[in-house]
C-alpha cells in the first residue's frame, strides 16, 4: 500500500508541475512553462532554474534590488536539456547574418541559488547553475567571455561541454581567482555545445554578462 501511495504521489506531482524531476532531489522540481513564463505548483516559486519553497538568501539580500529575475526570460536553464539557445545559435541558418565575426553578448544574468548542507558528509550541494547551447560545424570557433565583478563569495567559473552523446562531457573550463573567465575552442565535430556558468561553490553568487564570437571554419 506504501509504494501505490508513494507512485500516487509522484504521479500527482508531476501533474501539478509538468516537469517533475526525481533527479533533482531535494529541488524536486524545475520551473515549467516556457522560457520567460516559468509555472511552479502551488506553494513554490521559481528561483534560478527551481522551484523553491521559499526565496534563496541571496534573493532576499544579497543581490540587491533586482532580487535574482534579470535573467529570468533564460529559466528554466539549470540543467544542460534545459539549455537556452542562443543567437543565431540554431543549426547553421544562412538567414542568420549575425553568425559571425560579430560579439554577441547577453547582460544583466545572474547566478543565485540555494545551497544544502549534505547530513551525512557535511559537504555544500545545490546552488544554481545556467546553461546555453550552441549547434556549430566541425572547424567552426568560438570565442566566450563571462564578464563579472570577482569578489570572494561572488566567484564564478565557466565550462564548454560536448553534446548529450558524450554526456556532456568537459571539453574546456575557465576558473580564475579574478575578474572574468575566457575559453576559446574549435569545434572537433558537428553538433550542440554547451557553455555551463556556476558558482566557484554552490555558495557563491554573482551578477555577469556573457559574450561570444564565432568565426566560420578555415
């Protein structure tokens, strides 16, 4: 009877929010709808990608007056199946003048998340992280910036992956102690590419812009 009720429960929840997620654990789900138009069930609300019970601290505070939504036309972004495309990101479109040689840049994002003390390790979890995709050819390069203010507690680290086939494995990271992080890469095969921007620890929160210039293959 236990377990009819405990798939009965999920079932509901997922229902509520349409994007029930049990890998999420404590975060158990991440904000529905559309871009820009996140829906949350009944008693959360959507804060960096999650539905919440209750407002990050760094909402309510630390982040100022713009209280952690200046990114929200990007949530849900949390996770990399959630990515947000970017401009003239899509499959090479030759409608896209924009594609390259041109900066594009996106401002006014930020990262604030809650983080969760794990009880049987002690260690910090959770916090909130963006993602952006982008679908380039092989011999294609891209050149990123993610342009923040660095202060201790505000640190933030950048990171290119591949595509779902390799599970998104790491292919460049930037991680420095001050201010902004750089990767460039040539794309190795043709497909989406993934630019994931995080908190140094799931504690530090941040404002930033991200830039971008991609140039054709050689």
């Amino acid at each position: 009877m236990k377990r009819i009720f405990l798939l009965f429960s999920l079932v509901s929840m997922a229902a509520l929010s349409g994007c029930y997620d049990p890998s999420l654990g404590p975060f158990p789900f991440v904000c529905g709808g559309s871009h820009g138009n996140p829906e949350c069930p009944e008693g959360y609300s959507c804060y960096g990608g999650q539905c919440l019970d209750q407002a990050p601290a760094c909402y309510d505070s630390y982040l100022g007056p713009i209280k952690g939504d200046a990114d929200r036309d990007f949530e849900p972004n949390n996770v990399p199946k959630l990515a947000y495309t970017v401009i003239c990101g899509d499959e090479v479109n030759p409608y896209c003048p924009q594609r390259y040689g041109i900066q594009q840049q996106y401002v006014n994002l930020v990262i604030c998340g809650e983080a969760l003390t794990d009880p049987a390790s002690g260690g910090l979890y959770g916090g909130d992280r963006d993602y952006y995709r982008i679908y380039m050819s092989m011999g294609e390069s891209i050149a990123i910036t993610l342009k923040y203010n660095y202060q201790m507690g505000k640190d933030l680290d950048m990171r290119l992956l591949g595509d779902e086939q390799s599970n998104w494995a790491q292919l460049k990271m930037s991680q420095s102690t001050n201010d902004d992080e750089q990767i460039t890469h040539t794309a190795e095969y043709t497909g989406w590419y993934y630019i994931e921007i995080k908190g140094k620890t799931p504690t530090d929160n941040q404002f930033y812009a991200l830039q971008w210039t991609l140039t054709a293959a050689q």
